[in-house]
C-alpha cells in the first residue's frame, strides 16, 4: 500500500468503524495528518505569524473522523477493542472537568483528607491524570505498531495483503 492509497482508503472509509485496517493504512495517515498539520502551522506561521489559524482548523476537523476510523479499525487489527482509542482522549476530558473552577473547591474538600488534593485544588489529581494519559498514550502507540492478528478474529477476515 503506498500513501496516496492508505489516504484514499482513510477519507473512502471514513465512517467504516467496523473491520480491520493493517499497519501501513495507519501509518501512512497518520503521517498524512501530523504532515500536513505541520506545513499547514509553518505556512500560518509565516504568513501571519502565529499558529492555529482558520485553515489549520478546517483540516483537523476534515481529518478527524476519518483518523479515528482508521485508528479503531487499526486497533480491532491486532485483536483489540477499537473504543480503547478513546481512553487517552477521555482522560483529557476527565482532567479539564476535574480541573474546571466550578468542582475545583468541592473535589479540594473531598479529596484533601486523603492526601490527593495539593494547595487545596486538584491539582495532584489532574497531575496523576496526566501522567496516566501519557502512559495510556504509550500503549495505544505499542498496540498500533503491532502486527496484525492472524486470521479472522471477531471484527473480520484478515485484510489481504496488497
């Protein structure tokens, strides 16, 4: 498969959460976001000197569905649950509620007892939350590198090799 297919095959299959994506499908766009993410800030950051401009937007949001089919198919590959894509991402989620200034004060109480809190917020929490999502992060990144599961498995026939 080369990177044009792999690209093709991600905006084709876009909505495809079901089946099975094999490791260079991923790969190559996965490559094809964080690159064209990248010339797309350096072109924003020459031409108006800063970074996360409109354009810059309108590819994440074009890319994002189609990233996170390709993901969770890649996932349900090696023999794995495609929601486990979601676990880094929902720690993000859990972090900015947990750090947000309307439970900030009630989590401080409940948790000061017990030694989590730090300065009388959740800091300690979101810190912890933090280095769980990185972790999470890291075995995501394992798991994708991984060859694919032999065979059929429960999301499908192995995918042929082109």
């Amino acid at each position: 498969m080369t990177i044009t297919q792999a690209i093709q095959d991600g905006f084709r299959n876009a909505f495809t959460f079901s089946g099975r994506s094999r490791r260079p499908e991923y790969w190559f766009f996965f490559a094809f976001v964080f690159g064209g993410a990248g010339v797309l800030s350096a072109l924003e950051l020459a031409i108006r000197g800063t970074t996360g401009g409109l354009v810059l937007r309108a590819f994440q949001i074009i890319v994002f569905v189609p990233f996170l089919a390709v993901g969770w198919r890649r996932l349900q590959d090696t023999g794995r649950p495609g929601w486990y894509l979601l676990v880094p991402s929902a720690i993000v989620v859990a972090s900015t509620f947990v750090s947000g200034s309307v439970f900030q004060h009630m989590i401080g109480i409940i948790l000061s007892p017990f030694g989590l809190a730090v300065r009388g917020g959740p800091d300690g929490i979101v810190g912890v939350m933090s280095i769980v999502q990185i972790l999470a992060g890291l075995v995501i990144v394992y798991w994708m590198s991984r060859p694919s599961q032999r065979g059929p498995n429960t999301c499908g026939p192995e995918p042929r090799v082109h």
